[in-house]
C-alpha cells in the first residue's frame, strides 16, 4: 500500500508539474507570438510613415531667392499669388533662419509640384526665385501636349512670316505621321 501511495503521489506531482511546464511553455509560446507581432507592426507603421513622408516630400517645393536679383524677400501672400496659378496650395512653410528668404510650398497634389518644376525658368526670371529640387524625378516620357509645347516653343527667328508658316506645316505633317506611327 505505500508503495502504491508513493506511487499515485509521484505521478500526482509529475502530472502537476507536466501541467505546469506545459502551460509556462504556452505562456512563453503566446508572449513570444505578440513580440513578433509588435515587431511587425512597427516595421508596418515605419513603411507607412515613410511612404507617407516620400508623398509628401513629392507635393513640396523648396525656393529660395536669387538675393543678386532682389534684396527683398517675398511675403505669403506673394508666394500664394506666383504659385496659386500651378495649382491648389495646401501650406506655405516660410523659413525664417534663412537669410535666402527661402520657403517651402505644399501644393495639394504632387503634380502641381511638378508643374511649378516644370516653369522653373520662368519663376527665375520673373520673380527671382531659384527652385531647389531635392525630391523630384521629371518624368522621362512627355504627353503628346508637352510634345507639341516643346515644338511650338522652339520658332526659329531667323524665318519670315511666311518660311515660317511652312516650315510649321511641314513640322506638324512630320509630327503627326510620326505620332500616328507609333501609336499604332
């Protein structure tokens, strides 16, 4: 009989002690799964807020002005008025500490950042503001306006009236045959 005892206590203890180390074994399993968890989710959270930020980054536009052409730097409200054209502005971010008066333009979309990027020439010789392009990529493959604007811009000055409106006609058949060509 004690020997019997001895023995139902003993597997009394190893069946408790099995039950235990199976459930510390669960409990280690469960806090092991939500630090992995944790982890992925901050990784998740980190490639949001940096694709969030490449967005952003891609709506603004740094300037800064030419201060050999003006001395005087240009209020919000100016900088409002010369960049409202390109499209919706959502902030204009002035940078106080620097002696460029230079400012950070947020347009509502990225592609009226590209647009003011675009007129880059233009915002240097009439209003005297250097665009620093840090984040923008131009794209590569023009539409078939920007195309036909390029084309439009490059009159040759050394035609008349008349060599150039033929030497315009003739541009428009090589641009068409050309457009139609590869399109299909």
């Amino acid at each position: 009989k004690e020997q019997q005892r001895a023995q139902v206590y003993k597997n009394y203890h190893y069946d408790i002690t099995k039950q235990q180390i199976r459930e510390e074994m669960e409990r280690v399993r469960q806090e092991l799964q939500q630090k992995q968890e944790q982890k992925l989710n901050d990784k998740i959270k980190e490639v949001k807020r940096i694709q969030k930020e490449e967005k952003l980054k891609k709506r603004c536009l740094t300037i800064k002005l030419d201060k050999s052409q003006c001395d005087k730097p240009y209020s919000r409200q100016e900088l409002q008025s010369i960049f409202k054209i390109y499209g919706k502005i959502d902030d204009i971010h002035m940078k106080k500490d620097s002696k460029y008066g230079g400012a950070q333009i947020v347009f509502s979309k990225s592609k009226y950042a590209l647009k003011a990027l675009d007129d880059e020439q233009t915002l240097r010789d009439q209003f005297y503001l250097i665009v620093i392009n840090n984040y923008h990529h131009r794209k590569t493959q023009k539409t078939m306006d920007d195309k036909w604007r390029d084309f439009v811009n490059k009159r040759q000055k050394q035609f008349n009236h008349d060599q150039y409106q033929q030497f315009v006609w003739n541009k428009v058949d090589q641009f068409i045959n050309n457009n139609v060509a590869t399109a299909k």
